[in-house]
C-alpha cells in the first residue's frame, strides 16, 4: 500500500481488494489519529472496498477521529453515491 503523504494513504481498489489484510491493519493503526485516504486518482470502488472504508470510519471515530477522503475522483464518488455511502465524502473540505 503507498503513502502519498506520511499519514495520507493512496485509494487503490484493485490492491485493497488483493491484500485486504494489509491494508485492515493499517487502517487500524491509523485510527487512532485519524484516517486520511487520497481517492484523486481512484477508479471506481467496489463494494469490498467500500465496506473496508466504512469499517475503517468506524474505528476511527471510536477514538474520536474521523476518516477523509481528499479530493475523490468523480468515479470514487459516483461509485460511494450508487452503494449509498455517499456520505463517506460529504464532510471532506479539500
């Protein structure tokens, strides 16, 4: 899984959906502060991914912080709107 940032992780479905270990772990390691996730230049996003989104919020915001996705690609967010999670990026500012 690559970083963009130190703390910002790069959406990458097709990755996410072959190692879906990996990248469980790091999101859980990074709840604690908080989970920022670059979907600028994410595809589409399959219901896999997206449950591992949902559960990643979940997390975090169990230690009161959120997650983010900063600058979600049109696909990101047509494919968040179509499963009904479009509001995993209605509270991102960027």
């Amino acid at each position: 899984m690559a970083d963009s940032e130190p703390d910002r992780l790069i959406l990458d479905p097709d990755a996410w959906t072959d190692a879906p270990q990996g990248v469980i772990e790091t999101l859980k390691a990074r709840a604690a502060k908080g989970v920022e996730i670059d979907a600028s230049g994410t595809g589409a996003i399959p219901a896999q991914v997206a449950q591992l989104l949902l559960a990643a919020r979940s997390t975090a915001r169990a230690a009161g912080k959120d997650l983010l996705l900063h600058a979600p690609s049109d696909a990101v967010r047509e494919s968040l709107e179509a499963l009904g999670l479009s509001h995993l990026v209605a509270e991102d500012a960027s």
